[in-house]
C-alpha cells in the first residue's frame, strides 16, 4: 500500500467501516421493541468506531490523533458488549453476533497496534 493520504487509506477505517455496516445489517431484523434500545446503541457504538479514526486522523496533533483511536477503541468495545447482550437475549443468532465479534476483534487489535506505533514515534 502507497501513502496515507487520507483516512480512508487506512486499512482500520475500512474495517471499521465494515463492521458498522454489518451491525446496519445484522440488527434490522430485531423486534420494533428494541428500536430505540439496543439497536440504536450497537449501532451508534458501531458507527463510532470509524467516525474517530477519521476525526482523529484529521487532527491537527498527533496526540488529539491518540485519544480519537482511544474512544474509537472504547466503541469497539462497546460493540462488543452490546452485540455480546443481544446474542444473551436471544435477539441476535449466535452465527451472526459470532460474526459481528470476529470482526470488532480484529478492528480492536488493529486500533491497538496503530496506536502503539503512533506512541513509540511520538518518543
């Protein structure tokens, strides 16, 4: 891969990104009840995550960089939580929350590697 340019070079955003359209795709199906419950929450969490690489990546700072993927770390986490409780409540299928986790994993270790190496040439 060429030069970052953008944030949408990074491979993070673009998983990210994949992930807050999974949780678009696998929360559709979920009771009316849950509209403004756990659907809203999975999905604002999920669409989080990518918004803060990009807001971050934008910043002027290196270090307003480092607390963005800090919170867009945070939401993923919170992905994980709420889709974790879905697949509790029988709201979400094992295959897809299975699926949906797989996906926050990676994008997890990938925000935590980039801000390891954001740290070490930061010193």
């Amino acid at each position: 891969m060429g030069a970052i340019k953008s944030y949408r070079d990074l491979e993070v955003w673009q998983k990210a990104m994949r992930l807050a359209e999974m949780c678009y795709e696998k929360t559709a199906s979920f009771p009316a009840r849950e509209t403004y419950g756990l659907v809203s929450q999975i999905r604002r969490a999920a669409v989080s995550v990518p918004s803060n690489i990009a807001e971050g990546h934008n910043r002027r700072t290196l270090q307003a960089y480092l607390n963005h993927l800090s919170m867009a770390l945070g939401s993923q986490a919170e992905v994980e939580t709420q889709v974790e409780l879905a697949c509790r409540l029988k709201l979400l299928p094992e295959q897809p929350a299975r699926d949906i986790l797989s996906m926050a994993e990676q994008v997890g270790r990938m925000l935590h590697a980039l801000i390891a190496s954001l740290e070490r040439k930061e010193k």
